[in-house]
C-alpha cells in the first residue's frame, strides 16, 4: 500500500477506475478481460486503502454500492419533465396509421422520407436516473409521471450500472438518462423457486419481481435479487451532439450504460413489419423478458416538431406482442415428494410450443391450486408460461369436458415409500411423515452437495439414487463415510472417478459455517439467511443453543424462520446428524466471527466482554454517558474502529468509523436499536 497520502488517493482512484472498467467489460458488453482472481484482488486492495483511509471510500466506490441504513419510508422524486408512457398499436393496421399520421403532421409526402428506429420494448420498470458531474446522484421511479420516488440507494445496488460516467471529465453539469429495471427470466426463477421453498408469496412475471425489488425499503434487500437495468434515452440529447435515437444508443453504451443489442433503422411499414417478426423470435433467446418492440422517429428535431401529449409522446409508439396461450391435453397428473416430504403435483400433458421451447409439463403446486382450477386429468387446458418461463395450467377448456375427464386427489400415502403423507393445519402440502423416505433422502442429498452447501461435485440425479437404493447412504452424514470402494462398479463409477469424488468429499469438510448451516436443509433457512446466522454465532453449537428470542433479534430472522430453526434443533435426529458430521471432521465453526457466542444470549450478554464504539451524535444521551452505561453492563469502549470492535452504535451525522464499519462487516447499532438493547437489560434507561 502506498505510505504518501497523495499517491494513496492516486492509486485508490486508478483502482476504481480499473474496477468500473472491468465491469462494464463483464456486465455490460460480455466480455471480460480478466480472470476472476484478478478482479477480487482490485477489490480487495481498494477495500484495504479504504479501511485505512475511509476518507476515500467515496460514492463511486464499488464498495459503497450498499450503502447507508435502511428508510423508513420513500422520498417523494419531482421529474423535471414528465416521464410518459406510449401509446400502443395492436396490430400492424395501427401501426401504419400512427406511421401515416406522422408523416401527415410532419408534412411529408413519401413515408419513407422519414427513419425510425426499431428497439425491444423491455418489461420492466421505467427509470430515470440523474448524473451530476458524471455521478450518479439520483434514480426516480416513474410514479404517476409527474412525481415518483426516490429509490437511489436501491438503484446504487444494481452491479451492472456505473456509478460513475466513463469519460466524465466531458460530462459535467446535469445528464438525464432514463431506461429500465428489469429481472432476467433465470433469476426470477430462482428467487421463485426460494419464495416457494420458504412459503414466500410467488411473485406473477420478472417484472413484478424486478419491481418488488427495487420498491425496497431495505436496499440490502435489493442488492441480493441481482436486478438489471438497460437505458435507452437521454434527455436534451442536442446538449450532447445527439441528433438521432441510434446515435442516442451509441452515446449511452459509450458512457458505459447497459442498453440493448437489437435495434434496426427503418424505412418503410415493411421493414418494421420484419422487425416485429424477428424480434418475435428472437426475444425468447433474450435473457430479460421484451413485451414487444417500441418504433421511435430517429431524428431527435423531428421529434420536437411532433410533440407529445399529456400521456405519451407522439414520436414513438409500442408494439405489444400478444400473450402467448395454447390449448392441450392433461395425459396425466404425477406426484413427485421433495426434500421436505412434500408432495407435489405435477400435469403431464401432451407438447405444446410455448415461448420459444417445447413444453409438456407444469407444476400443479398443491391440492388447493388443483381443486381451485378444478384440473381434472383428461381436460383440455389453456396453458402458457408465467413471465415467459414458467409453465402454468390458466384454465380448464370447460366446453370440451365430455364427462370421460377423472378428478385428482394427492394420494394419502407417499409414492415413494407408502408412509403416511399428512397435511398439517396452516399448510399447503401434504407430506410423507417418513424421516427415512428414500425420496426425500435423494433430495436432501442433492441439496446439500450443492454449489451454494458443501459444493461436492460428481453426485447427480442418479448417483444420489444408487447411494439411497443401496443403502450405502441413509443420512447425508454417510457421505463422509464413502470409500472409493463402496463407489467403484456403482453405474458410471469407475476407479478413478471414485477416487476424485471421494477427495471431493474431503475437501468440502474446510466449507464455511454458512454452507454448512445452509446444507443442513432447515426450513425457511436459504443462502441469505444461513450466511446472516453464521455473522452472528461463533458455532453450530451456540446456533443449537439459541432460543427463539436470540434467532430472532437478527437482521432477515423473523418469529418463522426462529420457529423453524428451533423445532429442526429440538429433533434428536438432526442433532445426531450435526453429530456425526462434526466427527467426519466437518467444519463446525465461524472463522471470521471472533468469539462471541450468542448461545446464552441474555440481554446483558449482548454487552459483556464486547468491544464498543460510538460515533455520530446521539439525541437523548451524550456520547461520554452512553459509553458509561455500556461500560457498566460490562463492555469494553474505544475511539476508533477496529476488526476487534465488536458494535458500533451510529448516532446522527455518522461519517468514517460508520464506513469503516460497513467495510469490515461489523454489527451497527443506530441509537434506537442501542436504547432497546438497554432496556433489555432492565438498565432503566
Ligand atoms: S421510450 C420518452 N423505449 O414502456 C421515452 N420505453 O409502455 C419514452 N419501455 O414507460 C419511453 N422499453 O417504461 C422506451 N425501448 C424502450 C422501452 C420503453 C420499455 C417502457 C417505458 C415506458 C413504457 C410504456
């Protein structure tokens, strides 16, 4: 690190220079220069100048993409000029008169006098966001046009925009840009699919996801749902030398703006028409959904000719692609059981084209989603694919029910192992009571040798079967147990790929506690929430030990998921499992956490024998008092923030120990949350 303040600050902002630059090679163009290790090792040496220095740890940082405390609720954000919506055309008819019509009020004769400029009309939420002297300063939802709400710190979160212009230096002064927020089809199947796990409300389509997302009051929230965005104008584009909508998009990925790929200059109806229909295609190739293409009059002075009303301007006009239903037949509803014993239905029917890709099967959720559709096997059903990705039975055909259709009921017996499947009260899923159900076995093993658990790779599909068939596994504990021997002959196991697989094994034995927590299938505890544990217990012995009020005083642990930890550590079976992995030699412990253990935590335990640092100017005490009260209860006090500091507690006007805190991952107070903690106490403050 260099030791001359100057050349500290120099070689910080070269860093964040390399680091926009790279990032706008990997999120924004595809195309990365350099390996990963590289990349993490820019990040790791600015966030060491920064710790030191937390002076430059400055808006532009991508350190300090998440950012400050969470709001309380959204600033109203006044847009200097509308942010209308456009007007749609159904059909290519409509389409050519809003093109007639232009040409008319435009005074020209010939139609393909003019250019307009094809683009994917992308199915988010619209945004506008403000640079000031090439930093982005402030990003507005649309809201009713006039006014919408301020959603920076939610906005500062998305990787993929930069916070800083490239080439500011010509930049300064106030840019507009404004584009969308939008979800890749794949991420919201995957936030789905962990909704579905832990219970959570299913969000309809990418778009409402993207947009429950970004509507965060905790932006940390917002930064965990990986949420793109693409720009696709700029206001006063003659400020900037931009005289056309495709040197707009030019302009926009020159500055480092994620925009959209397709486009295509046209001239007449036609070669619109051929657009609509490439596009038509192609969009299900696209990784975010597009609802359908938006024809704008490429030359920006024309455009001012034309004007706009209240609603929309008259320039542009959306093309909507209608949505995609078909009709097929249910052959047959089939019961599969999960990792957590539910049974799950699923409709089987004959191929259908959906969105691009061939379909034949949808999940049917549960008994309640079949009897509400009332699906019954033999119907003719519309089906299509929520938010172009997930395949969904709409509705039954009534009119093509001939009597011959047989209703469906999930079975009061595991397919699996013939155990007794029960639904509980409060629940949805009816579930096979077997703790040993080979079913749910194969799963919990395919859960925990997975990336985001143990990441042990070489057990797919069919080796969890042959090991739950054979019985060489009868608890994921067992898989530490498995000799190249007991693998070799097993199906596609030859010597060697025994051998590796076994090391596999062993390797995964040093994984963090937050794999380890997240591997053991708790439910209602994912990723999120199992790395959140990990931060604040030293062991899986003080997370055995928590009760329910411990768990649930951490951040993202509400009275559920507290619940659902406590009843999987009350039964006897998990613990002998815990047991048993521990002898393997599994890791049991937070490397990064220090020692404290929550395990007893009784209030006082939140302050005895933890180092303090208050910063920031509190209202109801001053800073020397609440430093004596901590002290009384038994904690250490210092000036200045360290990684042994254990709490910070942030008053008012906090500025670099807060920073610095938020770099090292400490626990942060605000002076709400330190009076509670005293009260807790019984202090009688
Ligand atoms: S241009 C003044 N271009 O569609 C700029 N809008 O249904 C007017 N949208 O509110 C918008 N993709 O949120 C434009 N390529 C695109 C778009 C697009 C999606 C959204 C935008 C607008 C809504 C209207």
């Amino acid at each position: 690190m260099p030791t001359n303040p100057e050349e500290t600050r120099g070689r910080a902002e070269k860093l964040k220079e390399r680091i926009a630059e790279n990032d706008c090679l990997y999120y924004v163009r595809d195309a990365p220069k350099i390996e990963d290790s590289e990349y993490d090792a820019l990040l790791r040496e600015l966030a060491a100048i920064e710790a030191e220095h937390p002076e430059l740890l400055t808006a532009d940082s991508p350190n300090a993409r998440v950012r400050g405390e969470p709001r309380g609720e959204f600033v109203k954000a006044i847009h200097g000029e509308p942010m209308r919506s456009l007007d749609n055309a159904l059909d290519v008819g409509e389409l050519r008169s809003f093109y007639d019509r232009a040409a008319k009020s435009l005074g020209l004769s010939e139609i393909s006098d003019t250019e307009w400029v094809c683009e994917p009309k992308l199915d988010g939420l619209a945004v506008s966001l403000i640079y000031r002297d090439g930093l982005l300063e402030r990003a507005a939802t649309r809201g009713d046009g006039a006014v919408g709400e301020d959603v920076t710190q939610n906005v500062r979160t998305i990787r993929s925009l930069p916070l800083r212009l490239a080439r500011a230096s010509c930049l300064d002064g106030v840019i507009e840009v404004r584009g969308e927020v939008c979800m890749s089809r794949e991420d919201f199947a995957e936030l789905n699919r962990s909704r579905e796990e832990s219970e959570a409300p299913l969000f309809a389509n990418p778009r409402n996801a993207a947009a429950g997302s970004l509507r965060q009051l905790d932006h940390r929230v917002t930064a965990s749902r990986k949420l793109k965005i693409f720009l696709y104008h700029l206001q006063n584009p003659a400020l900037f030398g931009v005289g056309t909508q495709w040197e707009m998009l030019d302009w926009l990925a020159g500055r480092g703006f994620p925009t959209q790929r397709s486009r295509k200059l046209c001239r007449t109806v036609g070669e619109i028409e051929e657009y609509l229909v490439e596009w038509g295609d192609e969009r299900f190739t696209n990784s975010v959904n597009t609802d359908g293409v938006v024809m704008k009059l490429n030359d920006v002075r024309l455009r001012e000719e034309l004007g706009s009303t209240a609603k929309a301007p008259r320039w542009a006009i959306a093309f909507k692609y209608p949505p995609e239903e078909k009709q097929t037949k249910v052959l047959d509803i089939m019961v599969s059981v999960g990792r957590t014993g539910a049974l799950t239905p699923t409709a089987q029917f004959e191929p259908v084209r959906l969105s691009g890709t061939t379909v034949q099967r949808a999940s049917l959720h549960n008994q309640d989603e079949i009897d509400r559709k009332d699906i019954r096997i033999g119907d003719v059903v519309w089906v299509h694919k929520a938010g172009e990705i997930i395949p969904e039975v709409l509705r039954v055909d009534l009119e093509a029910r001939t009597g011959t259709q047989t209703p469906f009921l999930i079975p009061g017996a595991c397919p699996v192992c013939g155990a007794a499947a029960v639904r509980l009260p409060g629940e949805a899923a009816i579930r096979c009571q077997n703790k040993s159900c080979p079913a749910q076995l194969q799963e919990e093993i395919l859960h925990f040798v997975s990336r985001q658990c143990m990441d042990i790779t070489g057990i797919g599909d069919k080796l969890a079967a042959q090991l739950t068939e054979r019985g060489l596994v009868k608890s994921v504990a067992d898989i530490y147990s498995l000799s190249p021997d007991d693998l070799t002959g097993l199906d596609r196991m030859a010597e060697k790929s025994s051998q590796k697989l076994v090391a596999a094994i062993g390797e995964s034995k040093g994984r963090p506690l937050a794999a380890v927590i997240n591997a053991l299938g708790i439910r209602n505890v994912g990723k999120k929430t199992a790395s959140d544990i990990s931060k604040r217990f030293a062991s899986m012995d003080a997370l055995i030990a928590a009760d329910e009020a411990a768990l649930s005083s951490l951040d993202g642990v509400g009275p559920i998921v507290a619940a659902s930890i406590r009843a999987f550590m009350e039964d006897g079976h998990n613990i002998s499992t815990i047991d048993r992995l521990k002898e393997a030699g599994v890791n049991m412990t937070s490397g990064d956490t220090g020692s404290h253990d929550f395990s007893e935590s009784s209030s006082s335990e939140v302050f005895a024998g933890r180092k303090f640092v208050f910063t920031g100017e509190l209202s109801g005490l001053t800073r020397p008092e609440a430093e004596r009260i901590a002290e009384s209860l038994g904690a250490k006090t210092s000036g200045s923030v360290s990684k042994k500091t254990d709490v910070l507690v942030a008053g008012e006007n906090a500025g670099g120990k807060y920073n610095k805190a938020l770099l090292l991952g400490l626990e942060i107070w605000d002076e709400q949350t330190f009076m509670e903690k005293l009260k807790e106490t019984g202090c009688g403050i």
